[in-house]
C-alpha cells in the first residue's frame, strides 16, 4: 500500500460512521444494510453513555434478527459497566412497565412494529419509561454512534434474565373491575406478532371467550405485516367477528403498542372515536381531569370531555410529544387517532393492552353492543379518516392550502401543520415527519355529504 493509500485509508478509519436508520421517534431499518449488530452495539453503548446509566431493560419482538440485535444492544450495554436487565420476548409497553416498575435507568425495545419482515429497529426509553426523540436526546445518541468512541468501564456489567411478567398483568387487570365483567365473545388478532402473550397471561382472570386468531409469534408474518392500519390487513379479523357471532374484535401491530378495534358486525372504528370512548370512560371516575389530544380531528373529543366535565388540552401530534404534554398537565389519559393511548398510571405512556380493557368494561356496563357506544359519535361528527397524498414540496403545498383556506376560516390553528376550522367543517393538514408526503383529516358537524364534499375540495388542490 502506498503512503497516500495508507493516509486515506487511516482518515476513513477515524471517520464518523454515518447511521442513516435514526427516525424522529426511534430507530429503525433494513437488515443488513441499514441495521445490523454493529450498529446496533454502537446504540447500545451510545445509550449506556447518554444516560450515564448503571441498569438498562432490554426486550425484543418475535422478528428472526431480534435476538442477535439484542445480544449486541447487551454487549455495547456492559461494556460501558451497565446492568442489563433481560425480559426476553415481550412487546413494547412490557418494557416501558419494566423500565418504571424495576426503577431502572432506561428501556431498549427491539422491533420494527409493523413494518416488513425483514426491518427492525430499537425504541429507547429512560427513567420512568420517559421517551428518547429528536428532542430528547435521540440526535445525540446517534452522535455517539456514529463517533464509535465506545464508553468501556473496568468492570463490564452483566446480563440477567428478569421476569415481570406476573406483574405486568397484574398492573393491566387493574385498569377494570375484573368481579363486574360479564361473559365476552372477543375474536384478537395478534397478527403473529407478540399481542398473544399477553392475551395469553389475562385470559384466565377474565369471563371472555378469546377466539385468537393469527395468534403465534411468526417473525416471516405467514399472515402478512401486522399492520391493521392497512384496509387489506382487516378481512381476517371481520370474518372472524361474524362467523363467530363475536361481541367485538380487536388486533394488533406487531409490538402491540397499537390496538384497532372492530364492532359486533366487523365495522372498523376509527381511533378518533376510541379517543371519546375512552376519556368519557375515565373522566367517570376522575372528575375534572385533563385530557391529552392531537390535533387531526378534535371535535368529538372536545364535545364529549367537556360534557364529562374534563378539560381537554391539545398536543402536537407525534408520541413523545403527547407524553411531555401529558406529564405537564398530569393528564390522566391522551389519545392519537393513530391508535395510540397513553395513561398517567401506566407512567403516561402508551399501551395496546389497556384500551380494550376499558372497552370491554364500558359493553359489560352499559350492557349496549360497541356499534351502539360509538355509532352516535360517527353521525355526529363524520370524518374522513386520515388520508396521505406524496407531494414534491410539502411545505409548499401546505402555504398553498394557507393562502387559499385561512381568509375564510373563523380560526386557523398551527400547532401541527394547518388546522382550518369552519362553521361546519375543519380540516387539518400536516407533513410526515419522515415521508414527502402530506396528511390530511377532514370533518364535519352532523354532515356526511358535507364532509365528502370538503375532502374532494382539499384532495382536488393537493393532486393539482
């Protein structure tokens, strides 16, 4: 090699190593080539550094790159000298509970949730199960990676297998008053994801029929990606619900971090809806508390918390935010139409597990089927459901929608994107935070045709 060879080649050594699978909320990538054990033990130690941590929860979901991805997240981790606290298999929220419940100083969960087989990814938590964004510290974990100065103690930390499973159901069935719940016919759809697990360790301590469906963990995803989201990914759950004569459906992403619920005749319902249901639920036993919402579509959750005599207050939309907003106001419960539901005793983060906990509480209750608790909201307050449209400049786009909607507006909201509001109608309108794509809510006061009018209106200008 000659000198000038050498001298490049030892600059391209000492050279930052860039990492192109940090996210604004996680980690999160293809394997190999944008994930890979590597890079993985570097986050790991990036993190153990960050937090100046001494005890650090790690978990992983059923994809078949989770476990190595783990072991090198545990060695980067004890190099630095920290305590690895192992909880094996698990989904996302077991180790948000493990991170507060062991009092440890932070939580790594590998997984992808439901993004395709062959990704995976890391979400980082710290104290308290408090989130690790852009905002938070993400940007400077993915310095120290990227630097790979590994933080090494003199003394390398260990690896120990901590059960809380026990704990963890415990802590759920808490949310509802197990001695009230009457006999259930439920079809769960845990995607081949990790859901399973958990239905697996309540089902004994409640009076549902659980017809499971897709239910082991399959990291190849013979069923496809646990994705409910995706309007293709629901026919098996809505057969199931209607060959079964089941009271509702509910299923699940593949951490189950999200969970989406179908009524009695396999109508999907909207998170939007969820959101009502659930701050109604809980402002029942808790007075003049705050509610947490995004700001996509708001007026079925300001109608229905203010009846309750709860107060709502908005957030921009995005987990971590919802989760700052919620500590500062002592929240008892936030709700993202994306189907993410965060609760103050579950240390204000979100659980795929608790909503249709409460859920079924408030059909036992009520003794009404689901399409009955929630149809009313529909026809009171139609929407549009999210819509996503690429455009080549969002934030062109979004100025455009500006100069045009915001003269005649009675109010124009910009905590996220642009929030129109009307007599009759409003509509929000915001960029992806990792996607050249705009999304797009629309609703109404009591007005179908209206609504759908609106939509076209707004999808007319975007496609133009």
């Amino acid at each position: 090699m000659t000198y000038t060879a050498q001298l490049v080649q030892n600059l391209t050594n000492t050279m930052p190593k860039k990492i192109d699978c940090f996210k604004a909320y996680d980690v999160r990538g293809q394997i190999p080539n944008e994930l890979n054990a590597d890079i993985a033990h570097r986050i790991g130690n990036a993190t153990a550094a960050f937090l100046g941590a001494k005890t650090v929860v790690i978990g992983c979901d059923m994809r078949h790159s989770s476990v190595e991805l783990a072991d090198a997240v545990a060695d980067g981790l004890m190099q630095a000298g920290v305590e690895v606290l192992d909880i094996g298999l698990c989904g996302t929220e077991m180790v948000y509970f493990a991170t507060a419940h062991l009092k440890a100083d932070g939580g790594i969960m590998i997984t992808a949730s439901h993004n395709p087989a062959d990704y995976n990814g890391l979400k980082l938590v710290r104290e308290d199960a408090k989130p690790i964004s852009v905002d938070s510290g993400l940007l400077d974990i993915r310095k120290l990676a990227e630097g790979d100065e590994r933080k090494a103690s003199l003394e390398a930390g260990v690896r120990a297998t901590v059960d809380i499973f026990d704990d963890y159901i415990a802590h759920m069935l808490s949310y509802v008053d197990v001695e009230s719940l009457k006999p259930l016919k439920l079809v769960v759809n845990a995607g081949n994801g990790v859901a399973g697990l958990a239905l697996d360790g309540l089902a004994p301590h409640l009076p549902f029929e659980l017809i499971r469906i897709h239910h082991e963990p399959d990291g190849s995803f013979p069923n496809g990606v646990p994705n409910p989201m995706l309007i293709e990914n629901r026919s098996s759950t809505v057969e199931a619900i209607r060959a079964h004569g089941a009271d509702f459906g509910i299923a699940w992403d593949g951490d189950f971090d999200r969970c989406f619920l179908f009524d009695e005749n396999g109508g999907f319902i909207e998170g939007y809806y969820i959101v009502g249901l659930l701050a109604e639920s809980l402002l029942r036993e808790n007075p003049g508390a705050k509610i947490v919402h995004d700001p996509r579509l708001t007026w079925n959750t300001l109608d229905i918390v203010a009846a309750a005599g709860g107060v709502t207050v908005q957030s921009k939309s995005g987990h971590s935010f919802i989760k700052e907003c919620m500590r500062a106001e002592d929240a008892i419960y936030g709700g993202e139409m994306s189907a993410h539901h965060f609760f103050r005793d579950f240390s204000y983060a979100d659980s795929g597990m608790i909503p249709w906990l409460l859920v079924a509480g408030l059909v036992c209750q009520s003794g009404k089927p689901l399409s009955e608790l929630v149809n009313e909201r529909i026809a009171k307050y139609p929407t549009s459901g999210e819509i996503n449209r690429t455009v080549d400049d969002a934030n062109a786009t979004l100025q455009n929608l500006y100069q045009k909607y915001s003269p005649d507006a009675l109010s124009v909201d910009e905590i996220d994107g642009y929030g129109f509001e009307f007599a009759q109608w409003r509509f929000n309108i915001r960029m992806s935070n990792t996607e050249p794509v705009v999304r797009l809510n629309v609703e109404s006061r009591g007005d179908q045709a209206l609504m759908e009018e609106k939509t076209a209106e707004v999808l007319a200008i975007l496609e133009s």
